[in-house]
C-alpha cells in the first residue's frame, strides 16, 4: 500500500464546483477526496492539462524528453500525432513513440497517422496505406485516426481517403480534422464524411460555420501557428465544443509555457476557471476515450497544484499517483535512447540550385508571421550573369528543398516574409516528408547551410560569413535523444542566430518548415518543384 493525502481547494469539474478538502490516494488512484471546511491549506488541487493535438517531434525532444518538460507546466496528457516520424520511417516510427512514451510516467494517447506520405507530389521515407491503418487502429494505445491533410479527396469522397475512415469507425475511434480555410458546402461534406475536430481555423467565422455543421475545434497556439486571439471567443457560447492545442512547440518554446499559457490568458480574457479547464480537460478526454484522471473518486491520480486559480504557478503535479514536478524540477529521470533514421541526401553545390532566368515574372512564396497558409506573389526577378539571385532589398530570398531519401536535383523557388540581410538556414524538419528546407540570401550560404544538415544527418543549421550553428537531430533528422533542457538552450542559440541575420519572424525555423507544407494553401515548395495548394497541382517558377 502505497496511501497518500494532500490538502487544499480542490477544483470538482464534474460537480461544478470548489471545496475545501483532502484526497486521499494508493497505488496509483484516489481512494477517496473528503470535504472539510478547517482546511487551512490555500493551494488549488485541479485535475492536470491535456493538450487535444501536438506533433511531439515538433519539440525536437524524444517523447520521454517532452514529458520531462511538459510537467513542470501541469500538462499530464497528450493527444499526439506521429505524423512526422511516419513519414520518416512509416508504422515503425510510430511504434517507436509508443515504446518511448511509455518508458515515463506520462500519458501520451497516439493516432494512426492519416496520410503517408500527405501527398503525391513529394517524396516520403514511409508509407502507410489502409493495412498498417488496420493494424495501428486495432491497438488500445491508438486512440484516433490522426489529421485527413487530404481534404480534397474527402470532400469529393475519394474511395481510397473513406476507407481510412471507415477503418477507423469499424474501430470505434474517432477521425481528426484538417481544413484550413474550407467553408459552405465544402466544410459541410467534409464534416459530414466522419470528421470531427479542426485544429486549422484560423476566423472566427470559419470555426462558427465547422462547429454549426456538427465538428469541434481545437484553439490552436504553437511556435509558428497562433489562433488564440481569433478564436478564443468561442468559449462565449461554445465552451462544450472547443479544446486546446499547441500543435508544433519549439523545444525553447516548450521550456517557457504549454497549455498553461493558454489557460492563463483565457483567464486574463475574463472566462472562468471552471469553464477554461472544462474545455482543456473534460473536452479531450470525452471526445478521445483517453484514460486520465478527473479528480473523482476511483479516478487515475492525475491531478496539479497551483497556488492560485489566476496566477496559476504549478507547485506539484502528479501523474498515477506519482509525483513527477515538485515545484522545483521535474522527477522523471532521463532514459536512454535509441536514434532510428532514415537519411540519405549528399552534399550539394552552387550549381545544383541555380535558377536560369527567363521571360515573365517571378512566381513568390509570401510567408505570414503566426501562420501556415502563405499567398502567391509576383515580382520582376533580379539577375546576375543570366541567373536569378535573392532579392534582399525586396526580400526576395531562395528557397530550396532537398530530397533527404535519395539524390534528387534539389528544388527551387523564391520568397517572401523571411526578411534575412545575410546569410542561410537549413533544417531537416520540413513539414510533411521532412526533405531538407533552407532559405537564404546567397547561394553559397544556402549551400553550407544544407550540407551542415546533410553532414550530422538531420538538423537545424545557420550560417552567417564565418560564423556556423548546427543542432543535430539523430532521431528520424526530426528530435535529439539529449537533455531536453540542453536541446532547447542549443535551439535557442540557433535560433538568436536566424533573428541577428534580419529575420522579424518570431519562429522562422518553424515558419520555414511549413513551407513545404503541400496541403496548406496557397504555394509551397517541395522536393519535386513549386506547388500550387489552391489547384493541387505543381505550378511554374516563371509566371506567363
């Protein structure tokens, strides 16, 4: 018998209510919580925090690295999409967070990634087709089918994408959404086909329109991605069908705040604790059948304590009884790890990303600060010596994309919104194949860069003149198996680097990597050429 108590307000979401008392738990569950007005004890004892979607490869930290981070936050949950390692090493690499996961006292729920590769028109390592889906939905640690990225083919009820879902409904598990700006009739049929969350509206009246028509969504608050502001009225009038997500967080980002910073300015907003934490908490675990614990007699002991309901500084969290975060730091040990991968690019030169210039105007990728969509622009192309070159005065800068599978030709095109006076980054992380991705204001930056990335087989790298920074990532070229706290002081580093060499971003990594992002709209790169998102076909360089 392992008999616990601690004391305080405790929060009762189901009861709608907070009392003072004690809970008393064993092995791993509340025994019983008994109320008592005399406590003195002024902490708040609260179920833990759940975030409803998140790539855990964005934090470029293994799943037992995250967790080591993420409590010290309240965060005792995930519902987590393997979508970047699938399309890496295919259902192995899913496996293979599963394993990690559970090797931590930490609760992540895992999906059967939905599309693997996301897409024709660039090149994967894994491949996951409706037998694999079959077999990860049959699992009881799949507890959905992770993000429909084709809604295209969903909405034209495309016989080969309505087989994953009706995969998924045989196993009684529910489909996550993807949709960016699709509304009317379009939105209707593509909710109306078994999808049931959306973490990609980014208005107001798009998330209205998804939520009439029967879906969920997600307020989505990540490194790059941000929709908090425009979406959190939703909890007005639509508290019971919104949950909270990060989506993709940066390792630096992760250190400083989760979903506790969502619920702090929600609470600055003006909502009420109870209805914010219904939302966080209640809403994920309904919608998801996840086993994690409300702070209910016979409940898991997964519960936080803070010292207020508005500053909300976690004291103590808690997971199956054990204490993992004491205030101080977090409990759960390191554990070593393995580093599967899957990475065959070679280096690369000058020549390889030449553009020859040609009659017409010059097809721009604009990039948004906050957000994954982009817009096509024009713009008259600057030459040298017959070639088109960057563009610095206009912030026309190269892009390209190298094939990290096999040696390809690399791709290449131009654009917007990075805003660099000098030098190139590269990175292996590049959403959703994660070939290798740089933007830069010179070809030989842009070169040295890549093959920094190329040399430690996956990773974030700047080089400015003389001066290089390169975070290896050994883990699928997508996450390091090294101290989380080490990974994101190294990624910051890296990260100052990209904003000296002029970048206004406030994630240009992570902007970058969703620039070859085929299934968010307008224009993206990928490794086979420029690609119009809007016709979802490739499109040409030049236009005519």
């Amino acid at each position: 018998m392992n008999s616990q108590k601690i004391s305080g307000k405790i929060v009762d979401l189901i009861g709608d209510k907070i009392f003072k008392g004690t809970v008393h738990f064993e092995n791993g569950y509340i025994k019983s919580i008994v109320e008592d007005g005399s406590i003195k004890e002024n902490q708040y004892i609260l179920p833990g925090l759940i975030d409803s979607h998140i790539h855990i490869e964005s934090s470029m930290l293994i799943p037992s690295e995250f967790a080591r981070v993420a409590v010290t936050h309240g965060t005792v949950a995930t519902v987590s999409d393997p979508h970047e390692i699938a399309n890496v090493l295919g259902i192995d690499g899913i496996k293979y967070m599963i394993e990690n996961g559970k090797s931590v006292p930490f609760k992540f729920y895992f999906g059967a990634s939905a599309c693997v590769p996301a897409t024709p028109f660039e090149t994967a390592g894994g491949r996951i087709g409706h037998e694999e889906l079959d077999e990860l939905l049959a699992m009881d640690e799949i507890k959905y089918l992770s993000e429909m990225m084709n809604f295209p083919g969903v909405i034209n009820r495309d016989d080969f994408e309505m087989k994953k879902i009706e995969i998924a409904k045989k196993h009684g598990k529910p489909t996550d959404g993807h949709a960016p700006g699709v509304k009317g009739d379009a939105a209707r049929k593509y909710i109306e086909a078994g999808i049931s969350t959306d973490h990609e509206c980014f208005t107001m009246e798009e998330a209205l329109e998804k939520i009439n028509f029967g879906m969920k969504i997600q307020i989505r608050e990540g490194s790059a991605a941000k929709n908090f502001e425009a979406l959190i009225d939703l909890l007005k009038d639509h508290a019971d069908k919104v949950l909270f997500c990060s989506d993709d967080k940066h390792p630096d980002d992760l250190v400083e705040g989760h979903i506790n910073e969502m619920y702090k300015r929600a609470i600055a907003k003006g909502y009420k604790p109870l209805k914010v934490l219904k939302s966080i908490v209640l809403n994920p675990i309904e919608h998801y059948k996840l086993e994690v614990g409300i702070l209910q007699t016979g409940d898991a002991a997964d519960f936080i304590v803070v010292d207020s309901l508005e500053d909300f500084n976690i004291q103590q969290t808690f997971i199956n009884g054990i204490e993992v975060y004491n205030g101080k730091s977090s409990l759960i040990e390191r554990i070593s790890a393995t580093t599967p991968n899957k990475f065959n690019a070679t280096q690369i030169n000058s020549t390889h990303i030449e553009v020859s210039s040609k009659n017409g105007k010059l097809k721009v990728i604009e990039a948004f600060d906050g957000e994954l969509i982009t817009a096509l622009k024009e713009y008259e192309p600057k030459i040298e010596n017959g070639k088109v070159v960057s563009n610095i005065d206009n912030d026309v800068l190269k892009i390209v994309v190298v094939n990290r599978y096999e040696y390809a030709v690399p791709a290449v095109a131009f654009i917007n919104g990075f805003g660099f006076k000098e030098g190139a980054i590269a990175s292996s992380v590049a959403h959703d194949s994660h070939n290798i991705v740089a933007v830069g204001t010179t070809d030989e930056a842009i070169v040295n860069a890549i093959n920094l990335v190329v040399k430690e087989k996956g990773g974030v790298a700047a080089v400015s003149g003389d001066d290089e920074k390169v975070l290896p990532l050994p883990v699928a070229g997508l996450m390091s198996n090294n101290d989380a706290w080490d990974i994101a002081a190294k990624y910051h580093e890296i990260d100052k680097m990209a904003h000296q060499m002029g970048s206004k971003l406030r994630a240009p990594f992570m902007t970058m990597s969703f620039m070859a992002l085929l299934v968010i709209p307008d224009i993206k790169l990928s490794d086979k050429g420029l690609f119009d998102g809007t016709v979802f076909n490739f499109t040409s360089l030049f236009a005519d």
